[in-house]
C-alpha cells in the first residue's frame, strides 16, 4: 500500500483508510480479524467516531497491538467544551490509549455549530488544551458543507487537517468540492477525502441494502475503480471507502495497482455523473 505525507508533518498515511464503522456490531473476532487484514496490506490509518454504533468499543482491542505503528483519528459531535472534554476521555479509554492522533470535529455543517464550536466555552478550546496535553497530536474538522469548511479554513488557528468528501459525482456534476479542497492546500492543511465510492442518493422508498452506508455505494467493479482513483488523483492524502467489508477490499485493490484518472476517463466519469443524483451539492446563493 502506497503511502502519502499528511500535510507536511512528516507523518505518512495509506492512501486507504479503515473506517471504524466497518467492526460496528461484529463480534470481537471479526474486529480482530478485518484490523489484521487491513495492517497486513499496509494499512495504517484508521478513523472512528463514537457516533458509530459501538465501533469504538470494538476497534479498540483489535487495534492495540498495532497501536504503536497505526495513525488513529477520531472525532466528537460535541460542541461545547465540556461535553468535548467528556467524550474525549471516553474515546481514549474505549479505544484503550492514552492518546489519538487526530482528533476531529464531526460533520460541522452549519453556522451555529461553527459559532458553538469556536466560541467562548465551545469545544475548539479543548481541542487546543489536548495537543498541549498529549491527548491529540492533530486536529482537524470534518464538514459535508462547503460553505463551513470554508470558514473554518479561513478563521480557525491550529488546525492541521480537513476531512471532506471529494467524490466524483458531486465534483463534476455539482462543483462541490474543489473549492475546499484548494483552500485547505492553500492553507497547508492535509486534505483526507470522505465518500470516494459513493455513487448517489438512495431513491426514495428504494430498499437500503447496505446497513452501513446512508448513500448508494458503486457496486460496479469498474465504475468503483474509476471513482476512487479520480478521488487519489486529486490533491488528497488518504481516502476512506464505505464503511462495508467488501467495498474497503475492492479500495484496497485498487488502490494497490493505482494511476492517476485520464482525461478521457474524467469525460466518461463526467458522463456517468448526469445519470446519479450527487449526495452533496452547494447550498444556494
């Protein structure tokens, strides 16, 4: 597995990513199992976030022999300092280390959680108080709003890494994306792409047949291929897969023979994105 510089800080990633919620209510064999797996094809980032189920509870253990040789990110939805501190410690202690290297917050999309977040009292503060404590080596934001991580770019010191979706489909057919991913580059954060292999939304009353996923994954095999190497081909680090065991495999496959999208390819991803409804789009003028 490839491995990519994480903003200039020396630290190098797998252009793959484990996404936490793939041991999400498995048994404690099957975490152990998916983790080795994943280390064994070079894998050494992983992200979690309590907000997926008791993923926590269960990478924990199957990630503590490897602990010393992963990157380990995590996030909290909380907004407020306290409610941050809590979570915080409860993130270290299900996840049996005494610290994360890059603790994050999650899906901050609106101006209230930005003005919460960054306040007086707000959770930023203890974001700070934890790289000073040893807690978290990074910090960073994810976001499924432009408009947000844009701010968030331009006004919050400290930061050193942006998590957001850089997909295809809402690239070419809706201009989301690009404008983030600059900006951060501009700024000298590291870019990790959420969303790579998701194709559209689910149709209403359609069936869900992924548990795990709130979007359609690419099940086409060559159409994944095309997607998620238009994402490593962009100004990106590292990207995380759907959170199923199958789709994570198929990354890794592809990820192992990467090259960088073609022109013509874009023109028949650009094709293909008129056919998808993108998952995420700019918010009106």
């Amino acid at each position: 597995m490839r491995r990519r510089g994480y903003g200039d800080t020396g630290v190098e990633l797998s252009m793959i990513g484990f996404g936490g919620i793939l041991v999400s209510g498995t048994e404690a064999s099957e975490a152990g199992s998916l983790v080795s797996e994943a280390v064994d094809r070079g894998v050494n980032y992983f992200d979690v976030a309590p907000t997926y189920g008791n993923a926590q509870e269960m990478l924990g253990p199957a990630l503590e022999p490897y602990r010393n040789d992963v990157f380990l990110s995590c996030k909290t939805t909380e907004r407020t300092a306290s409610g941050a501190r809590t979570e915080l410690e409860e993130s270290l202690r299900l996840l049996r280390t005494d610290h994360v290297d890059l603790y994050q917050l999650h899906s901050l999309n609106t101006d209230e959680d930005f003005d919460t977040a960054t306040g007086p009292g707000g959770a930023w503060e203890v974001f700070l108080q934890a790289r000073e404590e040893g807690k978290a080596r990074f910090l960073g934001f994810s976001s499924h709003s432009a408009e947000t991580a844009l701010r968030l770019i331009e006004s919050v010191d400290g930061l050193d890494s942006v998590l957001f979706p850089t997909n295809w489909c809402t690239w070419l057919a809706a201009g989301f994306g690009p404008q983030v991913i600059d900006a951060a580059q501009q700024k000298g954060l590291a870019r990790l792409a959420l969303k790579a292999m998701a194709y559209g939304k689910i149709a209403e009353g359609a069936e869900k047949k992924w548990s795990r996923c709130w979007y359609q994954p690419i099940e086409d095999p060559d159409l994944a291929e095309l997607a998620l190497r238009f994402t490593l081909s962009q100004p990106v680090t590292a990207a995380l897969p759907p959170g199923e065991a199958p789709f994570f495999r198929m990354a890794l496959d592809i990820a192992e023979s990467f090259r960088p999208v073609e022109d013509t390819e874009v023109e028949q991803l650009r094709q293909r994105a008129t056919e998808a409804e993108p998952i995420f789009e700019l918010a009106a003028a």
